[in-house]
C-alpha cells in the first residue's frame, strides 16, 4: 500500500512539474487540451473518485438527474477541477496584472466595500467552485487585504508550492493547523478571512442540512462571526470559459441573537443554503469528489 502511494506522489509530482515547465513557454491553448487528456485517463484509473462523484450527485439531485446526466456531470467536474490546477499553475509564470485581468465581471463588489467599513474584519466565504484560488487572487491584486487558511496537504511539495505561489499573488498564508491568533489578528485588522467552508466537518462539525441531508459543517465561520459579529460575504469565481471568470460577492443572511449550539446552526445553515444556490447555478463547477456526506449523525448508516 505505501508503495502504491509513493509511486501515486511520485507520478503526481512529475506531472505537475512537467505542466509548470510548459506553462512557462506555451500559450494555455497549448496545454489545455493536455489537461484534459490527463483528467480522462485519471478518471478511468481511480474509480473511487467515479464512485463518490456520482454518489454525491445522486445524493444531491434524487430523480432531478438520471445516470447518464449524473456520469457527465462528474466527469466534466473532474475537468473542471483539472483546469483550476493548470490555471494556477499559470499564476506562477504570469505578471500579477494578466492574473488580475481573468476577471471580466464582477458583480456584488459594492457588498465587500459596505462589510468592510464596519471595521470588524470580514469572513470571506469560498468554496471549492470555479477557480477558487483567483477569488483570493483578484482581491488581493485589487488592493484588499486576504488572510486565507489554508490546508497543507498530505505531500510538501504541493503544500509548498501553493502557499509560495499564494504569497506570490499578495495573500497572506495561515495555514490550517496554526490558525487561532492569526485569525483573529486578520479581523482585528480589518482584513478579509478567507475560509474554504464547504466540506465535511467531521466528529467535530455540526449538523445542518445540505441539499436536504443532514452534512457535518465546520463550526468556525459560525463561531467566529456569532463571538466577534464580522459580517459574511459569500467570494466566489465563476468560470465563464477556460481563464474567464465573474466575480461573485453575495450576502449570507442570517439574524441571530446570542450564542450557543443553536444560534451555531443557524448561521451554518444560512451558509450551506448560499453555497447550495451557488452550486445549482453551475453544478459542473463544484468539487463532486469529495465525500461531504460522510461524516453521519450517531445511528445513522453510512452513505458511502
């Protein structure tokens, strides 16, 4: 098994290594469909992934889809994810401008600028949607200030290479493991908190409905804003096309008053409620291969 995974860590990295090495002379049209080949071979050699997207989407969607809509949607996804990664891998290469210039809408910007005069720092909520790295990017290269958290993977060199490359776009890193104070300096500075708050939350999550299932949610967006009241932004990029994108700033309403496990769920539910609209407005761009439902409430049967 641990030969497996080295060989699965060594393949991984050469590949990306070779894709930043032609990102670096050739034109995104170049590589493209490249991508895109990888992403289809990738998704015939793990199975598993093919199994937890489409059991996601039935989960999600019931009688809405068949399986033949089901096992599209899941592939292109798969893509879809695939080209966030070579569009990052382009932020490397590419003045900090034509970073900043992927964005050709933008709408609710006037939403960031009204949350941020109140002076309480602001809870950016993303989401593994569109390209979420350019959602912390396009804020950043606009003169606003981001402290994302960040997960560190499972191998360094992916870690490494996505803090430095985030670093090199104006985001200040806080990586997920180390976060306590630096969160809360963000908001005492009036920054923006980037939190990627769509997966499951595990033993220590809590349970609100997501698409109509109970779904382990992380508890800290809801904390953080129920104990310090920054307001919450939902931050999203779009994708119209390959390198294309609408920036999206939406409101996450919710009034609460006092704190507690209760007022917890609320704010969490007004949160997947938001997310869940975002996700049916262009399904294809949500990470399906995640196991979201997989953290159950205590008695009930797995899903997976």
């Amino acid at each position: 098994m641990n030969g497996q995974r080295d060989t699965g860590r060594t393949l991984s990295r050469a590949v990306t290594r070779l894709i930043i090495f032609l990102a670096r002379f050739l034109p995104p049209g170049a590589t493209l469909p490249l991508v895109r080949l990888l992403t289809a071979l990738a998704w015939r050699i793990h199975p598993r992934l093919r199994r937890t997207a489409l059991r996601n989407l039935e989960l999600a969607f019931g009688d809405e889809l068949d399986r033949k809509q089901r096992e599209r949607l899941a592939l292109e996804s798969a893509h879809q994810i695939a080209l966030t990664a070579l569009e990052f891998i382009y932020f490397i290469h590419w003045p900090l401008e034509r970073v900043r210039s992927l964005v050709k809408e933008i709408e609710g910007w006037e939403l960031l600028e009204d949350a941020l005069k109140q002076e309480k720092g602001l809870l950016g909520l993303a989401m593994h949607f569109g390209n979420w790295e350019l959602s912390g990017a396009y804020l950043a290269l606009s003169g606003v200030a981001l402290a994302a958290v960040g997960k560190e993977q499972r191998d360094d060199f992916f870690t490494e290479l996505a803090f430095l490359t985030r670093q090199r776009l104006g985001i200040e890193n806080i990586a997920s493991g180390k976060m306590g104070s630096a969160m809360l300096r963000a908001l005492h500075e009036n920054k923006i908190l980037g939190l990627l708050s769509d997966q499951n939350g595990g033993e220590d999550g809590a349970f609100v409905p997501f698409f109509g299932l109970p779904a382990s949610t992380v508890r800290g967006p809801a904390v953080l804003h129920l104990k310090f009241r920054p307001p919450m932004l939902l931050i999203v990029a779009k994708r119209l096309k390959p390198f294309s994108f609408r920036f999206i700033v939406r409101p996450i309403e919710c009034e609460v008053s006092g704190k507690g496990e209760e007022s917890e769920k609320k704010v969490l539910t007004a949160m997947n409620r938001v997310y869940e609209k975002m996700i049916r407005e262009a399904p294809e761009q949500w990470l399906w291969m995640h196991r979201r439902w997989k953290t159950r409430p205590p008695g009930e049967k797995p899903v997976y």
